[in-house]
C-alpha cells in the first residue's frame, strides 16, 4: 500500500462511479471461534486511573471501535481503554475472568479487521501513544504510535527508524508483523531495529524480553495478537539519510504484453539497485507507474537502472532531492477510512515466481475497475544474516512482495470487487505461489500458517503454550496453541 496516496489521487471519482451494479452486502461477521456470545452475562467491570471501559451506547465506543478499513464492521462487548501497563494487564485479568476473547488494537490498520471482534474485548492502545529517548541513539515508544508520531520525533533529530510509508500505521502492528518500507533494503525491516518489549500476557502477567529471547524473536514477525499486549518497545535508530530523490516512469493505456514485457524489464534490473534504493511496480487498469527512490547519493548504477526503465516507459519525471522530512511525507496517504481490499498477493525471487499466470492476471487488473497489482522491491538489508538470526520473520530470500489491492466508493460494489480479487488470488496460489506477508493478511488463505510464517509456526506455537494457553488473545488467523 506504499502508494496509496499516488494511487487514490489517480483513481479518479469518475472511474468509481462508474463502477458496475451489485448484490447488496454488509459484512455480516461471525462471531469468534469458542465466544458463547451471551451479552447477558456481562456486568460493567469498574474503571479507573489506569483502563476506561467503554460498551454498545457509550458515546466514544463508535469512535474507538472503528478502523482503517470501512469494509470491517465489528462489534465488541466491551473496549478497554488502556492508559498504561497495569491497565492493559487489569483488562486481560477482566476479559480472562469474563471468558471475553480479546482483540488488541494499536493502530487499527489491520487490512482484514483483527484488531476488532464480535462479543468480545478490544484492547485500545491509542492512549499508549508516548515516545521516550532512551539516550541520543535510542527510543521506548508506545505501540499507540503511529508512524508520523515517530518520524516526527525522531527525524528533527537526524534518526531513522525504517518504517512504512502511511502515516496512520501503527507501530505497534506494522513491528510485529515485520514492517518494510522505502528504506528497509539500506537498514532493514522495521523489526529488525526492535530490541526489547514489554507484554502482558493472556493471563494478565507483565512480562519483559530480557528474560526471554525467544519473545523477542517472535515479536520480530510473528507478534501480532498472539500470544500478549505488547505495551511498549525499544528501538535502535539509524543515522537518517539527508535527502530522498525519487523518479516516475509512466505508460499509459498499455496492453497486457506491453504490461508483461515492462515487468520482465523491471524484474530484469531492479537486483543492480544499491541498497539505498526502493522500487515499486505498480499495475492500476491500463495505466504503468513505477517509482524509484534512492536515499543515497547518485551513482552510475542507480543510472543503469534509470536509463533502463525509461527505455520501456513513455514518461520519466524526476524530483530534486529532497530533505528527508519532507521527502517521506509525499507518501504519508490518506488518514480517512476507505472501503478497499488489500492483501498480500506473494513473495517471489524473481520474474519465473509468476510467468506462467502473469497473462491472466494482468488481463484481469486492466479489466477490473478500482484493482491495483504492486510488486515491491525487497532484499539488500534485509537479508542480514544477523537480522534473519535474530527474528522469525522468515522471508528474507525472497527479493520481491506483490499486494493486490481493490478499492470501491458504495458497500454495494464489493462482492463484484471481492470476486474479482479473489479469482487472482487464486490465479497466483494454483501458480504454487506459497509465501505471504503476515502484516498483508488474507482471510482466504487456508494455509495462512505456513504462508506467513514458515517453518518458523511451531516454535511460535512453544510461545503461545508459555503466555497464552487458554487463547484468551486470539483472532481468525492468530497462532493456535
Ligand atoms: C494504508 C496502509 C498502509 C500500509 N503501509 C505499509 C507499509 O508501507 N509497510 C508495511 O510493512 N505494512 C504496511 N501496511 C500494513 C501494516 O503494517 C499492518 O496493517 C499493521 O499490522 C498495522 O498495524 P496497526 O497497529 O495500525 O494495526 P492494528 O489493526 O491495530 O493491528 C494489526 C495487527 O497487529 C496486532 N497488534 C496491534 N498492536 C498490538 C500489540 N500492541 N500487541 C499485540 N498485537 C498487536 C493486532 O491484533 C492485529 O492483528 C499498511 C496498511 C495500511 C492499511
């Protein structure tokens, strides 16, 4: 979604209300697995300095219940609004003794809702929003933070932390789950900067990494409501890069061979790209876009790679360098709730990953209203043997995530939206694609376990036993004990 902004300004109004008919819809949401459902047996539990509780009436409850994606409609028994640690650990302690399964929710920009549920507890973090340095190298950040909160503190300061680019993201979700960005090939996936949390977990114990490596390695990709609340982390920064200069190179009505053939030239010379470097190929209906940043200075390689795309584009447009504060913000997109669809759609090693079953879907996306296909640029840092050591996010050979991605205006244009995703989906999965990003989560995936997490999923399962075996903290797709 790192182009989210590009991509919704050139989506055009028109072209959404133009969008074709449909069944009526709402998301009629089950209720999770092993929640009896009984609203009755609910008593207002009593809040305090440390945790609000809100319910159905409350005036704030709308407010803290909803989240990024409008397509999402949830409704919880209870939110528990946690102003501290002991908050959240009193409000695990009140769901465990309720029998309420427990959501946790930093951000709310999880792209298939699993920081909300039906009947049960959501955990609210945005007052778990402060930023602390540590020492001038250093920082304890609350997983209420949102991406510009950080780069906002940090960035003054001349540090980095390698983030997303939507300004609205939450730390806390995009850490746990992994977290690439435009400058995670120079310095690595977000997670990769993370070096000790603090959790509460499903029984309502305040635990820290330092006594457990093994939590931390797992907070590192595979921490996202599963085994506790995490309630705050330290991260090392990086020596922030001065400046950005980034590059676009558009083709416009183009055709599904000339979409291929530019694909294959783009997967052709994206491995001579310095680290410094991020990429994106990006499909929306007949329209190519390919960005290109590069944080360091300019080099005869990063040319290489220019000369090269611009060769298979009609237009090639260059921004000045420009100062990293304002560079990052270009990509911040839209804060306000939209209805969309957006999952991972595979990680490749290279353009073999997807030959075979590109035609079709390219067919697909230049037929299909409102549907975008990404591919974007993984490697450099990332696959850091030292990082790949110390994390369970298990993907770092892969050089490339794509994401497919589908928006629409009115909820009665999203079964034919969510059909039409679905078939290409399918299309990639039948390739034997069989990686996926965890942070991009697809409710559809039936083998989700060993798509986001690998061979990595058992040991996953150890921790889970250790902090939560009742499944107290649980979602559609979180780890089962
Ligand atoms: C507009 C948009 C842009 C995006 N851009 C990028 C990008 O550039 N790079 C990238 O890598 N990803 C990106 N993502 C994906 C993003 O990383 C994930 O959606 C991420 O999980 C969101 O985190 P959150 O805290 O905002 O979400 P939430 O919905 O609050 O949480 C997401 C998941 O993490 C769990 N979780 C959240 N906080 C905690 C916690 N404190 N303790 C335990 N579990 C927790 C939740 O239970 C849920 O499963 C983007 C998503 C959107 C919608």
């Amino acid at each position: 979604m790192i182009l989210d902004l590009m991509m919704q300004n050139q989506l055009k109004r028109k072209e959404f209300l133009k969008l074709a008919l449909l069944a009526n819809l709402g998301l009629i949401a089950k209720p999770l697995e092993g929640f009896s459902g009984h609203f009755s047996t609910y008593s207002p539990a009593p809040s305090n300095d440390n945790v609000t509780f809100f319910k159905k009436g409350d005036a704030e409850y709308e407010l803290l219940r909803k989240g990024f994606n409008k397509r999402i409609e949830k409704f919880p028994q209870i939110i528990a609004l946690c102003k501290n640690t002991a908050g959240v650990a009193e409000a695990v302690k009140y769901a465990a003794q309720n029998n309420l399964p427990v959501a946790v929710k930093s951000g709310g920009h999880c792209m298939e809702g699993f920081s909300c549920n039906d009947g049960g507890m959501v955990i609210n973090l945005s007052l778990l929003n402060k930023i602390g340095w540590i020492d001038s190298n250093n920082i304890k950040a609350g997983p209420g933070c949102t991406l510009s909160n950080i780069y906002d503190e940090v960035l003054p300061k001349k540090k980095i932390l390698p983030g997303g680019s939507c300004a609205g993201v939450g730390i806390g979700g995009l850490t746990l789950g992994g977290g690439y960005g435009l400058l995670g090939r120079k310095f690595g996936l977000t997670c990769d900067s993370l070096y000790e949390v603090t959790m509460v977990d499903g029984q309502g114990n305040i635990q820290n990494s330092v006594n457990d490596k093994d939590l931390l390695w797992a907070c590192k990709g595979g921490g996202n409501g599963n085994f506790g609340v995490i309630t705050e982390m330290k991260f090392r920064l990086s020596k922030a890069p001065a400046s950005l200069t980034s590059y676009r190179f558009k083709s416009y009505k183009v055709d599904t061979k000339k979409v291929k053939a530019v694909l294959q030239k783009w997967f052709e010379v994206t491995p001579g790209l310095p680290t410094g470097c991020f990429s994106a190929f990006v499909l929306n209906r007949s329209t190519i876009y390919i960005l290109l940043t590069n944080a360091d200075k300019h080099n005869a390689e990063v040319q290489k790679v220019i000369d090269a795309l611009s060769a298979v584009s009609e237009k090639t447009t260059k921004t000045k360098p420009q100062p990293i504060t304002t560079a990052l913000k270009v990509f911040y997109g839209r804060r306000e709730p939209l209805y969309f669809k957006n999952a991972s759609a595979g990680l490749y090693k290279q353009f073999a990953d997807i030959e075979t079953c590109i035609d079709k879907v390219i067919d697909t996306v230049i037929a299909t209203p409102g549907m975008i296909y990404q591919v974007n640029t993984l490697g450099g840092n990332i696959q850091n043997a030292a990082f790949e050591k110390e994390s369970c996010f298990p993907h770092r050979a892969y050089t490339y995530f794509s994401e497919l991605q589908t928006y629409w205006e009115q909820p009665k244009q999203e079964v034919r939206s969510l059909e039409k995703f679905q078939e290409v989906q399918m299309m990639f999965i039948n390739n034997g694609i069989k990686t996926q990003y965890r942070n991009y989560p697809d409710i559809k995936f039936t083998n989700w376990q060993e798509m986001y997490y690998g061979a990595n999923y058992t040991r996953l399962q150890q921790l889970k036993n250790k902090y939560d075996p009742a499944n107290l903290i649980r979602h559609d797709q979180s780890i089962k004990a």
